[in-house]
C-alpha cells in the first residue's frame, strides 16, 4: 500500500482538538457515571426526572460505506504529486490492486481506525475527463442528530461535491450540502448565501480555498452559523434539520488535470467521520443493540420507541414532549386506581385541566367505571371500609327483587330505590303505616280503616284500625251456612253505598234456598261486598276470574233494596278449581246440614 504525503486544510472552526476533548470527556464522565450505578436521567438529590443524551461519538466508526467505484479489479495504474527535497513538484505512481492486500483500496479503509502515521485510503478507479461522478453511502443503522460530517482526502480534493442526508433509511434524500469552486456554474446557486431563521433548513454552497498539494479536509457544521441554534431544544424545526439515518456523499467534478496528470483523475479518501448523537429526543443516556440487532435508545422517563419519541403503554396523561434543559418532560401514568391496564389521552380534557391530565382509563375493571375508574358502575356501591384502589371497593346492590324499582342503588350508601310503602336499605320490608300484600307488583298496601256500614261485623275491631286474619272454615261448614252456593265468572263492579256490586256471570248453582231470591244459570247476578271487607281481601275477587261463591242472602237493614246476595268475611269466594271442588259439591248436595 502506497504511502501518502499528507497536509490538512480544515475549513469548519468548530471541527477542531476542542471537539474531541469535549467528546473524551463525555466518554469518561459517562463511564464513571456507570461505575457509580449513577442514572444520568434522573437525580437521586432532587429526585426528579433531568434531560439526558447519548454519548457524543464517530457515528461512521467501522460501518460499512457502500462506494460506487474502487480501483483494483482490474488492477491499474495511477500516478500522485509530491514535493520533492528541492520544493520541486515529484510525481509518483503506484499500482491499485484488489487481490494483493498491501495495494488494495476497499471501502472499509474509509471508517477504520484513522492512524495518522499509517493512512489507509480507499481509491475509486480512474478515470478520462473532469466530470465523473462518484458516491459514498452510509448507513448509520438508526436516526441521529448529527453535528458535522468531515472527509480527508488522500489525493487532490474533488472540484464539486454534494452532501445529502436521509431520514428514512435512503428511500428519499434531501440535499445537505454544496461544495464548489463555482457555485453558480455548477450548482445554480450563489456561494455562502446569508443564512437567516426563514432558509435555516435550507442546503447552501460553499466555495472551499484550493487545496495546491496533496491531502486536504473537508467538513460541513450542520447547526453553525443557524440563527436559532441557541434555542435548539426548543425548535422542531434545526430539530428535524440535523437528524438523518443516512448520509451519501456525491463527487461530482474532479480538480483540473495536467497535461502530465493523466492517471491522477481519481478520488482518495481516507477518512469519513461523522459526528453526532443517537437520537433519543432528551429521554435516553445509551443506545442499545435492540432484539433486531439494529441500534435503539434505552428509553427512561416512561417512554419508548427506536427514538423514545412516544409514552409507553398507560403512560398517557400528558402528550410526549422532547426533553429540555428545564424540564424532562416524563411521560405520566394514567390514574385508573389499580382497576384498568388501558388509557388514552384526551387533549380536549388535558386543556380543560389547565394542561395537567388529559388520561382517560379504558375497560375499567373490579365493577368500577368513570375517566379514572373511580366510581362503582350501575347495580354496586363503594363498599366504605375498603380504599378506592382495593379489587372489592364496588360491592354489588342486593335490592329486593319485589321490593325495589330496580337493581341499581346509590353508588355511595347502597340504598335501592323502593317501591312505595317499601322501606329498608334492600326494599325488604313495609314502611310504616304499610302492610304486605303478597303481591310482587305492589308488596306493601296503605292500611286503611274500614267502613261504618251501620252494624258491626264479626272479625273486625271495634275501633276498626286493622284488619283481622281472614276465617278459614271448613268446606262442609260454609256449605251449610251459606245460602247460596254457586260457581261464576266475575264480569264488572261498581261501589254501591259501602259495598262493591260485582258482575257474576253464573255457570253453575250448587245450593239455592231463599224464597226471595232466584238464581237461573247462564244468567247475570249481583253479588254485593262489604268495602271494609273487600279492602282486607276478605274475600279477594278479580275481574275475568272464576270462583266459587257462597254467601247470604240479604233481605233488612235500612240500605236493603229487595234481596241480594251478599258475600262478607263469614262468606267465601276461592278461584274455580274443578278437580279442587267439583267431586265434593256434588257429594254435599246429598247431604243434610
């Protein structure tokens, strides 16, 4: 391998021993900082959560850089200037040749370990003519945000180049850089235009002095001369300006040839370095080999991604934000009080807030419902002597099924909502001055004193302010005191002056032993009930219903219209069972009471 005579023209200021110091520094503070088991993303003093970065570091260091030409295959010739002891000008020719390793030029020597005293560079092959463009392309495997990009040449410095970058892994690219001895000519452009907050995502040319001798370097500082690079934490814009997960570089025009420089048309680089940091937006101190091999952020503050460029999963109460200087802008967890594993953010709800919470839990579990499951949902109250945040805080409502309007209760007390003249937490019991009713309609009645009609009534109190049990007296007794005994459909009824007239549609006459009364089937009777008695279902008749009455018949008493059939407490009404009654009606006709 051909060794060089090499000279260097640096033609950013900020690529300089200040830089690598700095980047020696970071390296060792960094190490230290592992040792102590220190996290750089958060202090332990103050606890709270600080902006950290990767390591500055050589992004191109010992990648692989995809060229477009390099000499050897075939081996040929090519020639390079010197200066000789007098100062005269020497010129010296070699021998590219991809099998022999000491003559071969591989892409590799453009990323391997740069050894001043011993270059290595990679040689595109020769070629006829200025014009000739050659490519290096590179692949930093992840996003990062770069700070500048050098190239050390090994040979006359190209005439035109150009920069590009890419953000998406080289399926588009975007000029970064020009670099020409004519900007205008060759690039349509005027040299070191003014660079203001309007153009500063713009790429511009630059017109770099001759390099006369061999070996020159070339850099281009992706932030220096931004007007809003003092405030770069704080714009999106120079943010997306230095990120690039590629970089390509284009030579396009070789330096003006001799007459005697007719195999020196080639490009020879011997170094591309790349300095910049993993793109981890604040929110990471390393990048890590991820489960892919590619390189990822070893996210902190609650987020994630290849660039910690989202919250984590339930981390939603406030929108991700880059971390700052000022503030690290952690990514919250959602409060859901230990009953959901699932959330969304709201900003409507984070800017009503006053920009503190916009997290919504989802699929609240353990009974529990509301933004931040903090209730119990319908049919369950809070259980008081349990915290919001225990599995069992939401115990179910026991509403009686009768007693209750519903299963749901207050979420607080667990009171049902009762039906009226229902009382108790449950609905399962009468309230006061309501009695039950054996109906699952309405279980407790208003319990009202009977009527006066004139005479006192056997069964009742005197004072009339409660209903006494119903009788339950033998079949054979009622036949036998009863004076009419007969099987009907009850059709209508009306009130008649502290009775009910009810409707008989009469199928058919057991017994019928009053002179002042005639009952013929298959016509319709009046039965008439006391109201007091009616009132405590002594007896209880329904519309559309068949029974089997038996009863008196009434002849006196000062509200006697004629006789009627009356059937009070001491009568009976049942529903019509024919296998309940028929066989023992019929036995009773023969008997003599």
């Amino acid at each position: 391998m051909a060794n060089f005579p090499r000279t260097h023209f640096v033609f950013v200021p900020l690529l300089g021993l200040a830089l690598t110091a700095l980047v020696s520094r970071g390296e060792i503070a960094y190490s230290r900082q592992v040792a102590m088991n220190f996290d750089p993303c958060y202090q332990r003093e103050q606890d709270r959560h600080v902006r950290c970065l990767p390591s500055f570091i050589n992004a191109a260091a010992g990648r692989e850089v995809k060229v477009s030409s390099t000499c050897g295959d075939p081996p040929n010739r090519f020639c390079a200037q010197s200066s000789g002891n007098d100062g005269e000008r020497e010129r010296n020719c070699f021998i590219c040749d991809a099998s022999h390793p000491k003559r071969r030029h591989p892409s590799i020597y453009l990323t391997d370990s740069h050894d001043p005293n011993n270059l290595t560079c990679w040689q595109s092959e020769s070629f006829q003519g200025a014009d000739h463009n050659v490519s290096l392309t590179l692949s930093l495997g992840k996003k990062f945000e770069l700070v500048y990009i050098t190239l050390e040449f090994c040979h006359k410095r190209p005439d035109s180049m150009i920069i590009y970058k890419s953000q998406n892994y080289g399926k588009t690219w975007l000029p970064y850089h020009y670099f020409s001895s004519n900007c205008r000519e060759t690039f349509g452009m005027a040299k070191d235009r003014e660079i203001t907050k309007a153009n500063e995502r713009q790429a511009f040319c630059t017109d770099p002095e001759d390099a006369a001798l061999l070996g020159s370097k070339i850099g281009f500082s992706t932030i220096e001369g931004r007007p809003s690079a003092g405030e770069f934490d704080l714009n999106p814009v120079l943010q997306d300006w230095v990120t690039a997960t590629d970089i390509k570089v284009v030579f396009t025009k070789i330096q003006g040839q001799g007459e005697n420089d007719i195999d020196s048309a080639y490009y020879a680089v011997s170094d591309l370095a790349v300095g910049g940091r993993c793109k981890c937006n604040g929110h990471a101190s390393r990048c890590i080999p991820g489960s892919a091999g590619d390189l990822v952020c070893d996210c902190k503050h609650n987020t994630d991604g290849p660039e910690c460029d989202r919250c984590k999963p339930f981390h939603y109460d406030r929108p991700w934000a880059r971390a700052t200087s000022e503030d690290a802008n952690e990514c919250i967890p959602c409060n859901c009080n230990l009953h959901a594993k699932k959330c969304r953010f709201d900003v409507v709800l984070y800017e009503l807030s006053g920009y503190k919470s916009g997290g919504v839990c989802l699929k609240c579990r353990h009974n529990t419902a509301g933004r931040f499951c903090q209730y119990c949902k319908q049919g369950f109250y809070r259980d008081s002597s349990k915290p919001i945040t225990h599995k069992h805080a939401c115990k179910p409502c026991e509403c009686h099924v009768d007693g209750a309007l519903g299963s749901v209760c207050n979420q607080t007390s667990g009171q049902c909502q009762c039906k009226e003249g229902v009382a108790g937490l449950i609905c399962d019991r009468c309230d006061t001055g309501y009695q039950p009713s054996n109906k699952p309609v309405a279980p407790c009645v208003l319990i009202t004193p009977p009527v006066d009609v004139g005479r006192p009534r056997k069964g009742h109190r005197e004072d009339n302010d409660v209903c006494m049990p119903c009788q339950n007296t033998p079949l054979r007794e009622l036949y036998c005191r009863s004076q009419f005994v007969m099987q009907g459909k009850v059709t209508a009824r009306e009130n008649d002056e502290g009775y009910v007239k009810f409707q008989v549609d009469v199928k058919r006459i057991y017994k019928s032993n009053s002179r002042r009364l005639r009952i013929r089937r298959r016509e319709v009777q009046h039965v008439f009930v006391p109201l007091a008695d009616l009132r405590c279902k002594c007896p209880k008749l329904r519309l559309g219903q068949r029974y089997l009455l038996m009863g008196r018949v009434d002849t006196s008493g000062p509200n006697a219209r004629g006789a009627r059939m009356v059937i009070d407490r001491n009568g009976f009404a049942g529903k019509w069972r024919r296998h309940k009654y028929e066989r023992k009606l019929d036995m009773l006709r023969s008997v003599r009471c």
